[in-house]
C-alpha cells in the first residue's frame, strides 16, 4: 500500500497514538488503513463413505486437489459462504452439519474454516475454477496431490474421527506444521 | 475506497472477467481491491461459577459491558489473537478450552469468534480500552448493558450448556435476531 484509498495521497507507516503496530496512515487526511486475515471458507462434502474434492483449473496450486472453498465475501455469513463456494466450485448442493476444522494460517494472513457438510445428491460437476469433481474414499485419497495443508490436515483429522464415530470441532496454526 | 492504494489512480466499480461481484479496480493499473469481512476474536473467560466481563472505554458502545475481543490482527492465529486481546483489554492470563461461538454479522461484514477460557488467576485490570473488569454469576449479568449481540448470544448459550455439562461449538448468523 502506498496511497490513501481515501484521497489519493501517500500512505507512511507509522504507529498511530494508542496502537502498538505500524499501520498504513495517510499523511494528507490521517486515515488508518487498517489491513486483516482474510477468510477462507468451504465444506468437506460427504456421501455415504466417500468425501468429495475438487482439482483445481487456477493457481495457485493448479491441477491439485482441494476442498472447495474460497473467500468469504463481504455481506456473507460463514456458512452462506462455504455453501456458495460448494455450489461454484462443485456445482454441489450440500446441507451443513457443522463447523469442523478451522486453521489459521498467519503466514498468509489467513484463516482457513472448514464445515462437515452431507452432500444431498450425485448431480455435482466442476464449476469454471475446477478441471473435475471426484468423490474419494479414505483409501484412494490423491495425499500427494493435495492443494493445501488445511485440506489435508481436515482429511487426516476426518478419517481418523470417523473411525470412533465422534467429530469435535478442532483449531489449528500451521506456522510449525512442515508442508502437507 | 476512491482510489487505488497501487498506484493513487481512480478507482471504478466494475464487476471483473470471471467475477460475478462488483469490485474497486484501478482504472490505470487494472488493480482489483477485493474487500472481505474482518474477524473479530476474543475469549469467554470462565473463573468457578463466575465469567469475566470488561466495561468498554471506547466506542461503539462505550460504558457497556463486553467479552474481551477484538480485531485479529495480519500474522497472528485465531488462538494467539483470542489470547492477546485478552491480556490488552483485561490485562488477563487464560488458557483456552475450545472454540465456542462463531457469530457472522454480515451487514457490517464482520465474524466474531469466541474461544472457551479458563481464568488463571484472579491478577486481571482494567486495559487501556476498558473501564472496568469484573466477574459476574449469572444472575449477576448486566443483560441490558451488553454491547454487542454476539455477547450476549454467547453468555445465554453458555449459562444454558453449563447446566446440562456438555459445551457444543455454536454457529449463528445474526441477521434476522433482534438487538440484544
């Protein structure tokens, strides 16, 4: 950032009074340009014992596979929002069950939140950001293939709960976790 | 958002190829200013029978009564941040159960997440940005001084869950709720 969305002048970076990080401030109109995480939301779509992902048809991460998920929009709830970006990406109706993981990924000011979602019928395709849409069981998982640590952290943590039949709602930081 | 914060340009409202939305784009350097909603993070801090509240400083809704929360910030996880503004508004060490409510407020593009905590000790204080802080039981609950309906959505869930022991993670979207 180097100019004042506001009027157009330079932005310095500066302390302001009360605060204790440097911000954006313009040196005309004195306007903070406060900058934050944004949001990343998506479903992990389920049937019967196969969960649905998508290979992705734009960078980054171009012909992986992930979850489908993408920014929450201004105007959104966060389940408005994961199921928008279902419907984009998978053209998949699915029903929320519940917030499932949500990981914070401070490296790229994000935060990744995931919902467990029943997926309602077999009538999905690849939105215009997807190559395809495949359901996958446990065991036929593509893991060297995967777009994202919080894709495959949420699969990992899925197939391990789904085996005593209990799900938690679970937070992660991956700053220590290594890649994938 | 008026001009490009790039290249100090004018902006325009136009909806991009590939986009369905409107967006700010440079009319110089094409730049597209994507805006998302920004989160709110902070803790339901718990000591015995009794949860901590801190009486706001600044507006909005200065002199009400609130859980200490605040903007996350770039670089910092949902937990780091829930901890921090722990520590600035109520001067108070916690560790975190789980996450608990997470409160979309889509017409003012903002989510609230709000963390379980224990209290570790009884040495909190006020914070710069607050004017007081205080432990209430739950027939001791300011409920008409509340600031924000992501609060008090939170304190009613939480004294309901805390008869029957079993604490759930709760998603709402506040946009057809009254105030309060």
């Amino acid at each position: 950032m180097k100019f004042c969305s506001h009027c157009g002048s330079r932005v310095a970076l500066v302390i302001p009074a009360g605060d204790n990080r440097l911000r954006h401030v313009c040196t005309a109109c004195n306007t903070i340009h406060y900058q934050n995480p944004r949001m990343v939301v998506g479903t992990l779509p389920v049937w019967e014992n196969r969960v649905m992902l998508c290979r992705r048809a734009i960078e980054p991460r171009y012909g992986y596979w992930t979850l489908p998920a993408g920014f929450l929009e201004n105007g959104e709830s966060a389940a408005d929002g994961a199921l928008r970006e279902t419907m984009e990406e998978a053209c998949a109706r699915v029903a929320l069950i519940a917030p499932y993981t949500m990981v914070s990924v401070p490296a790229i000011d994000q935060l990744h939140l995931l919902f467990r979602a029943e997926l309602l019928d077999l009538d999905f395709a690849p939105g215009s950001e997807s190559l395809d849409v495949q359901l996958f069981g446990e065991t036929d998982i593509p893991w060297d293939e995967l777009a994202f640590r919080s894709v495959s952290l949420t699969l990992r943590t899925y197939f391990e709960e789904r085996r005593t039949g209990q799900f938690g709602v679970h937070h992660f930081s991956l700053d220590a976790l290594p890649r994938n």
